[in-house]
C-alpha cells in the first residue's frame, strides 16, 4: 500500500528551501496518499544543538508544517525520537549498510568539511537511520528536495540488501518525489551552495519566520549579475544567481519558469528583485503569522506530537517486530 514519510531536521529555523524543495510537496500530497511528517531530533543532534534552541526548534517546525497547511487530522506528525522504533531499526541498517556505502555520500563530505575524523559517528551513519525513519513505515514516496536525492538511493540499496541477505521481500524500494521548479534553492549570498537552515550566514537565506523588511532586504541585496533576465530558459545557463531567482519566483507563484521568462524577460534585477520581494512576502507572512499564533500554545503542539506518536507506533511496532523475526531474534 502506498504511503508517504518525509522528515525535517530541528536544527534551526525553516527556509525559504524547506518550504519550497519539501513543505508544498507534503501538502499536496496528503489528499491522495496517507502521510507520516517527521521532526527528525535524532539527526537533528549528529551535530550539537543547544537543548533549549532543540525544543524551541522542534515545535517550531512542527507549528510551520501545521500553518503550511498539514493537518494533524489528516497526517500523522511526530517528532523521532517518541517513535523509538526508528533508532531500533536505525541500529538493524548500521549492519546491513557498507562503511564504503557511507563514504561516497556527499552531505557527509560537505558537513564534515576538512576535519572528518571529528565529526560524529552520527552524522556519518546519518543515511542508515534515514533509511529506517523511512522504512520503519515501509514508506513508498518519499517528497524530499535534490540535495536527498543521494540518501535515498542509498535507502534502496539498503533494502535491497536487506531483502537479499534473509531472503524475503520485506522492504519496499522507495521513489523519491523531487518535483517543481525550485527543487534545490540556492544561497543567496553563493549560487554555488544550497540554500541551508543550519548556514552560519543569516543573509544566504530567507527563514520563514523573517518579516516583510528582512525579507525584503535579503532579495535586494541577493547575489547577482549585471545582465537583465533573458527571456529563454537557455539564457539562464551560467547564471546560477539569476536562475535561483527566477526559480524562486516560479515556484512561489506555481509556474513555470518559461512562463515566468516570457513576462520578466529583459528587467533588470533593479525592477525584478522588488517583485520577488513583494511575492515571497504575500506568500510567506499569512504562514508565519499562523506559526507565531501557533508558537503561543506550546501546550498543544506537544499534545499534537503525543498523538502522532502512538499513531505512529501502531504502524512500526509490528514491522521492527517482523524484522527481528526475519533476523533471528528470540521474541
Ligand atoms: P541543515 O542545514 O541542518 O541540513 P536543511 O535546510 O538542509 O538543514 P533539512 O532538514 O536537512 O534542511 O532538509 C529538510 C528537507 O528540505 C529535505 O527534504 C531537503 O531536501 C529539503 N531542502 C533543504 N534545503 C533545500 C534547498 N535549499 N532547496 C530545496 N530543498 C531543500
Ligand atoms: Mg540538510
């Protein structure tokens, strides 16, 4: 049976990429499939987070879910570490995934940066116990910006190797669902880099909860170059400040970038970065007004949590315990 699972990390404020890259996609797609949406803290801490910033950064994510338009009626939102069934599973994928596996992963690289051997043993075994918040559902849809697209190759491989090595057809091989045109937002201040919530440069990114100014402010001072907006898609190659924008633009707007090319063709950055501006703050501000509303009740988002929890527990509880059966385990 179809179902979907996609996680976000606690480990700052959303962006303008969260929203764009995965949020819109969870939305759209709880009408049609049944959706599990995750405040993933276990990955959250392969880097260290202040406790206080954590909690505050878990029911934040979970209130800007809910003002995006989740409905706790409708999805099962949780936060990972009250369903311990994914650390369980997690521990079964260390010992099924390859060191080599692990190695060839590039989100590992990038976070690790120069000085590898002090990261975490965490953060890199991260993709193992993503295959697991994943499985653990036997999630077959997965909505996740390009950046996953690596770790969710490598969730397939795990379950294949997994359904190889006992000899079953137990886990599913999960589609990714990458979609839309702003896929992978860039940084603002870099074209060369994602745009990230956990980037030590407030400017590169627009956070969800920034008001019309700050918003305003980041786009006007965006990266960019001295030529006007081409009026063709193939005019954008080589320019991966100006494609950011324009991609932004289609994706808040819901169109295409060639629609988007065919009216903003021949401004100047001067005339389009203002428009951007006033679109992304009319899209933004309704859902961060709601997520302030919503941060006043802490009460109640974590009663929200509490429920998914055991929602969501009715559905791992059996598959961990199917797969320690398919292993061996004495139950
Ligand atoms: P961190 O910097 O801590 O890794 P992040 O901004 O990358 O934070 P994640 O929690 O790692 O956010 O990712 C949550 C979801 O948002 C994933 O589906 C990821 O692919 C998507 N996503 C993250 N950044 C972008 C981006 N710049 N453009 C599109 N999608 C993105
Ligand atoms: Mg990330």
């Amino acid at each position: 049976a179809p179902r979907v699972f996609s996680g976000i990390q606690p480990s700052g404020g959303l962006t303008l990429g969260n929203y764009l890259g995965a949020i819109k996609r969870f939305v759209s797609m709880q009408d049609e499939y049944p959706c599990v949406y995750c405040m993933v803290d276990l990955h959250a801490i392969t880097v260290w987070q202040d406790p206080k910033d954590l909690v505050h950064n878990t029911r934040e994510l979970a209130a800007g879910l809910i003002a995006s338009g989740i409905s706790p009626e409708k999805s099962i939102l949780i936060n990972q570490s009250q369903v311990p069934e994914h650390a369980q599973l997690g521990w079964v994928f260390n010992c099924v995934a390859r060191m080599g596996w692990m190695q060839r992963m590039t989100q590992f690289k990038d976070k690790a940066g120069k000085n590898a051997q002090n990261a975490s043993l965490g953060l890199f075994g991260y993709p193992a116990l993503m295959a697991a918040d994943i499985l653990i559902y036997h999630a077959t849809h997965v909505p996740v910006g390009e950046d996953q697209k690596q770790h969710l190759e490598l969730t397939r491989d795990i379950a294949a190797k997994f359904n190889h090595d006992y000899g079953v057809d137990f886990f599913p091989l999960t589609e990714p669902v990458i979609e839309g045109a702003a896929t992978r937002v860039m940084s603002l201040r870099d074209g060369s880099k994602k745009m990230s919530k956990s980037d030590p440069s407030d400017a590169s990114r627009i956070n969800m909860t920034d008001d019309a100014d700050s918003i305003a402010k980041k786009i006007r001072k965006a990266k960019t170059d001295p030529d006007a907006l081409p009026s063709e898609i193939d005019g954008l190659k080589d320019r991966p400040e100006a494609r950011n924008l324009v991609n932004i633009y289609a994706a808040l707007n819901d169109q295409t970038v060639e629609d988007v090319l065919a009216e903003v063709g021949g401004q100047q950055f001067g005339t389009f970065k203002p428009q951007l501006a006033e679109l992304a703050v009319s899209k933004l501000s309704p859902i961060s007004h709601e997520m302030a509303r919503l941060m006043d009740d802490p009460a109640e988002i974590d009663r929200i949590l509490a429920k998914g929890a055991a929602q969501a527990r009715e559905i791992t509880a059996p598959i961990l315990s199917k797969t320690y059966e398919i292993m061996g385990m004495v139950r």
